[in-house]
C-alpha cells in the first residue's frame, strides 16, 4: 500500500488536505456524507436511537454557531478534539447543546501532550488531539456515555454520530447542509501508523457499492449504512457495541483526501478518530482526580495515601490533587468531595 503522507499536494490546501482535514482549509459539518443509494432518513433514525443522546453540539454562545462535535462522558463532563478549540481561552464563550438545552462551560482541559496555542500543530501528535469540557452545571435526562476501556476496537464495526456537512459518496460534503444530526457505519480498519501517525488514531475507509476498488484499507464492500465524516464532524462520536453494551470508542478528528480529486468525503477517502482507550486513564484522573489507585472509587486506600504524603510534594504528585506542590488540607477536601464512585 503506498504511503499516504506522499500522495498530498501541501500547495492546494496545506497541511490538513497534506494529512488531514480539520477546522478551516477544509472544513467539518455536522452529519457525514453517506452512501448514494441509501436514503438519508435510514441514517437520520439510527442517530435518534437512545444510546447516541450524549452527542452533542459546542457552539458559541453569542451566535449559537457550530464548532464541532462531542459526547457528554459524566454529568459535568464532555469529550471532543483538543484542536477544535486550539486557540480559544475564554471558556465561558462557549455553550454545549445536548437533549435540547444549552449548557455554559466552566473549564477546557487540553490533553497535556496537545500544543496549546499551536495553530498548525505537527502530525506526529495527532494521537492526542483530545481535549474534555467542564460544564457549569450538570446535565439532567442524558445518560452519559461510557467510555470504552477494552483492546478489541480493531476490526470492528463503528457508528459514527455527528452533526456535520452531509452529502453522498459521489457528491461529497456539500458546504452549509450542517447542523443535523446522522449516524452511520464504517469499519475500524485499520491503525494511525498506516498513515505514519500515532497508533492512538484508528482509521477507516469510504467504500463503494459499485466498484470495490476504490477501497483503501480493510474489506472492499460497504456495511449496510457506510458512512464518511465531514467538516464539522471533529468530536463525533466513534461507538462500539460490545459485550451487550454500548462504548464510546473513539472521536472522529480528520479526513484525508485520499485520492487525491478535491472531493472531501466521497468514496476511497479516510476518516480517523483519536481512540479512547489509550487516554482513558487521562480522562479518568480529570474526572477524578483523588482516585490514585485507579479502582474507579475514591475511599479509604486514596485517603491513606493521601495522608501518607501529606507535606511538600513537588511534581510528580498525584496525591497534589490542585498541583501547588504540597499535599495538604485543599488536597483533602478536594478529596472528600470527590468521595464515591468515580463519574
């Protein structure tokens, strides 16, 4: 198979059409394009069904405008990809859209290895373009989705659900059809490295029905509601089913314009998503800080030792729950407040 990062033309569209689409040069929607000879309400009532209703819109509060997509993990929680907001570092400028209500966000929380600030980050960091919301208040009627924490989501089938550009595998992402929320199917084919880019990215093909050689990575026939992210689908949703459960996977981050026609999102094009299940123990020591021990409940064993490293504690300290570089009685309040479960 020939190697992806040479068969781009930097000149046409820079990086992102060089490796990936992103927010600007070529843009994400909120739906997907989808296969030619399927009917789009096929994939508008596979986005309806319950186990998707954490997906949800980031927007700006002050137009309502879309930035991308994400899925509510706890009640005060949402994840979605760190460049969607790369350069944004007023928090409360943003609102999160999830079972009919707008919700302000309090914190953004890049992932620690992301450049934040970088406009034009390298690809080699690809892998950790995740980021998580803090809300200002907790969601109420949407059960969060569960976080995928297994080694089985390659080769699987994905559904993936956003509210990007749509159109078809011959048009392409058609500019200004956003706004909408679709689901479809792709399988998970294959791993970032076959694009030269961290293996934490999973990656999947646009089939087509009529001719099984635009297939790039993977099995040449489509599933049954084949599906392609677009502009605006940065943050969509990746779901796996597994074990009679349903598991957020992964978040879709880019497309490469594989081959080569300017058509973003048509047939024999890539999506991938940045997988969740290397940054899972990222995600969880956000959302629970206290829980050091990683048993997914913060108890007696986290507050012995905590006590234990009571004092100066310069980084690395876990147990320096608001990181000033001494485990003292902030640390143990943070704790007992975090007492339970982990979200």
């Amino acid at each position: 198979m020939p190697d992806l990062l040479t068969q781009f033309d930097p000149g046409k569209c820079g990086r992102f059409v060089l490796v990936m689409v992103m927010i600007g040069l070529v843009v994400r929607a909120d739906g997907g394009t989808i296969r030619d000879d399927r009917s789009d309400a096929d994939y508008l009532s596979l986005a309806a069904q319950s186990q998707f209703e954490p997906i949800g819109k980031l927007t700006l509060i002050s137009t309502g405008s879309l930035i991308c997509s994400g899925t509510l993990i706890a009640p005060r929680y949402v994840v979605y990809p760190a460049h969607c907001i790369n350069q944004l570092t007023d928090p409360t400028t943003l609102g999160f859209e999830v079972g009919g209500v707008t919700y302000p966000v309090a914190e953004i929380i890049l992932h620690p290895d992301w450049p934040a600030g970088n406009p034009n980050p390298p690809p080699t960091i690809e892998g950790n373009d995740i980021a998580i919301i803090r809300l200002a208040t907790p969601v109420t009627g949407v059960t969060p989705a569960q976080r995928y924490r297994g080694t089985t989501d390659l080769g699987v089938t994905g559904t993936f659900v956003g509210f990007g550009w749509t159109g078809d595998g011959l048009t392409g992402q058609i500019p200004g059809t956003g706004g909408t929320k679709r689901a479809g199917e792709n399988m998970l084919d294959a791993l970032g490295s076959t694009l030269g880019i961290s293996d934490n990215v999973i990656l999947s093909d646009f089939d087509e029905p009529s001719s099984p050689t635009t297939s790039v990575i993977g099995a040449p026939l489509p599933l049954n509601l084949e599906y392609q992210l677009a502009n605006k689908d940065s943050g969509a949703g990746v779901f796996i089913f597994e074990g009679g459960q349903w598991f957020l996977a992964g978040i879709g981050v880019f497309v490469v314009d594989y081959n080569i026609d300017e058509i973003i999102s048509n047939y024999g094009d890539l999506s991938g998503a940045t997988r969740i299940a290397p940054h899972v123990s990222w995600i969880d020591s956000v959302l629970c800080p206290a829980d050091f021990n990683s048993d997914q409940s913060v108890n007696v064993t986290d507050l012995l030792d905590l006590l234990a490293a009571w004092g100066p504690c310069p980084a690395p300290c876990s147990e320096d729950i608001n990181d000033d570089d001494a485990v003292n009685v902030t640390d143990l309040l943070s704790l007992l407040a975090g007492w339970g479960v982990c979200p």
